[in-house]
C-alpha cells in the first residue's frame, strides 16, 4: 500500500495496512535531527506520508533587515526569537477601512510553480495545497489581534467587508491550485487559545462560519477532501465544521481535549491529523513513555481509519533526540 494510498483511506474511515504518519519539525528540531542522522534532507529518515505546497511567489518573504521580514500583503514579522514563523510588529489595516489598500495578486502565475514542481515527479504521498492564514489569521496579522476583535463590536460592516475580500482573494488561489491533481486542501486559522475560543463561539458562527462554508465548499465541490489547522480547544466546533464540509481537523491538542473521546464520538463524520502530545509527552516524557503512548494512540484512535499520527503541531525544539528517535521508531514499526 502506497503512503498515499494509507492516507485516502484512513480518511475515508477504512483501516489502512499502518496508521499514517507525518512528523512536522520546526527549523531547530530539524537541525537538530539533521545533525544526528548527518543529512539535511530527511524525508528518507521520516517516511512521511503528506507532502504539501502553498501557493507563494518566490519574493513572498522579504528579509527588510536582519531577523525582520515583510510577508507579500506588507506586514512586518519580527523573527529575532522564532525563527519558524515569528510576531507581526507592523500591521498595514491601521483604520478600519480597506481603501487605498492594494492586495497581492492571488493568480500571479508564479505563486503556483511550486505545485508545478511537486507534481512533475511521483512522490507516492498524498498531496496537499496548503492555505495558512486563510482568514481570521490573515485579518488580524494584517489589522492587529486588538483591533480585529474590537472590529467584531464596534465596526461589523468593516469586518464583514475585510474578511470577505480574504475570502474571495483565497478562492481565487484555491481555483488555480486546483488546476493540479491535489488531493485536498488545508486551511490554516488558529481560533482557540489553551482556554476555549479567543472571540467566543456567537462571534465566530457570526463572522468566520459564512466564510468558511463558501471556501470548504469550493474545495468539496471540486471532488477534494478539506483539512483545518486550528489550534487551541475549538471543539465545540466541530458540529459546525463538519456540517461547513470539513474533513479532517488538524493539530488535535490533548492538552486541550479529549481526543480519544473525540476520535470515537466522531468517527466515520470526522477524522483527526495529530494529537500526539508536543506540550507534555514528547518534550518531558522519557524515551519509553514515548512508545507507549504512541502506541496506545495508534491501536485505540486509529483503529477503524480515520486518523492520522502526527505530534499537535510541529515538533519543538525542546523534544529529547532520544524522543524523536522513539517517536519515529515506533510509528515506523507498527
């Protein structure tokens, strides 16, 4: 069974030979592998079932200044402590209103070399067009987190105009994504913090849910499955996202929820990528700990399809070697 083939249909909800699996590292947890195996590519090493790309020209990222970057849509991100994605320190939404503001172009045909490039050769994996700061994310990285969730009290008509320009400049970049044989689509929007949804769910069925069911929709009428990345304790959601055509719900934080009680409350409706604990197994449980619980995960939510192995977000760079060695041996020797 090809990796592809595991992942189509453990999202299906049919048992695949293996569990799929796919270990996301941040640029120190891959230095620090690349060190201990002597290779930069590791791919070979991981066996990684996902390969995505997002459509980005080459000059999306912009250096400014050492450590600071400007994105395409001309925010600034200070990247002097995380190197992986960093903080916005300088946002381009000041007042709330859109004009004079002029949008990067969503079908600018350099921006979709990358899907070029990935479908020119077989890799066997499932594939992924990946959207990150699709909407919410993308809004207050661009008008400030304070200013965003003022904007759902104090200016409604503005917001609404905000966010359906970002969704309507996506579905013009999902549309030409899908020119190529992709096999889903990944949104990427962070709506929870450790504690429940940052705006509260009246304002994210108010202003995020229509956005979402016009781009979900999209993608599923196109015959592809649709992947969400949110962190934080959003599942008092997922009613909504599944009736939105969602697929897949990625990181999956057991520091936040329940996921084995999830994984069966949903399983055949929704199907999970992740929850394999980065907060407290992999940084501080012992190498053994590790293949225990990544075990016990594998044998109780995967069984039956409908999941995808994977730590709840990109493994940091407090993880033990020793615990990305055990995490890999033991999802390499189910």
């Amino acid at each position: 069974m090809t990796r592809r083939e595991r992942v189509a249909k453990a999202v299906d909800f049919i048992e695949p030979d293996r569990v799929p699996w796919q270990i996301g590292l941040t640029i120190p947890a891959h230095r620090k592998l690349a060190e201990h195996f002597g290779a930069e590519d590791l791919e070979p090493i991981l066996g990684n079932h996902i390969v995505g790309v997002s459509p980005k020209p080459p000059d999306a990222w912009v250096e400014v200044r050492p450590g600071f970057w400007r994105d395409e849509f001309g925010v600034l991100w200070d990247r002097t402590i995380d190197q992986d994605i960093g903080n916005p320190c300088k946002f381009v939404i000041p007042e709330p209103t859109l004009k004079n503001y002029v949008w990067p172009d969503p079908t600018d045909h350099r921006r979709f070399e990358s899907a070029r490039q990935l479908f020119a050769k077989d890799t066997g994996m499932y594939t992924v067009a990946n959207f990150g700061f699709s909407l919410f994310e993308r809004a207050w990285t661009m008008r400030g987190m304070e200013r965003i969730l003022m904007d759902m009290v104090e200016n409604e008509m503005f917001l609404d105009d905000f966010l359906d320009a970002i969704a309507d400049w996506n579905l013009q970049a999902v549309k030409k994504m899908l020119e190529f044989p992709f096999d889903a689509v990944e949104f990427g929007d962070d709506w929870g913090s450790q504690r429940g949804l940052i705006m509260g769910p009246a304002l994210w069925r108010r202003f995020i849910l229509p956005r979402i069911k016009r781009l979900y929709g999209a993608v599923r009428n196109a015959g592809k499955k649709v992947f969400i990345h949110s962190c934080g304790d959003v599942d008092e959601l997922f009613d909504d996202l599944v009736d939105a055509g969602l697929n897949v719900f990625n990181p999956f934080q057991p520091e936040v929820m329940d996921t084995f009680a999830l994984a069966k409350k949903y399983k055949g409706r929704l199907a999970f990528f992740g929850g394999i604990s980065t907060q407290r197994l992999l940084p501080y449980g012992t190498p053994d700990e590790v293949r225990r619980e990544v075990r016990r995960i594998l044998k109780t939510i995967g069984a039956g399809g409908g999941y995808i192995a994977a730590p709840a977000h990109d493994t940091p760079k407090d993880v033990p070697l020793e615990n990305l060695l055990a995490l890999i041996e033991t999802l390499q020797n189910q």
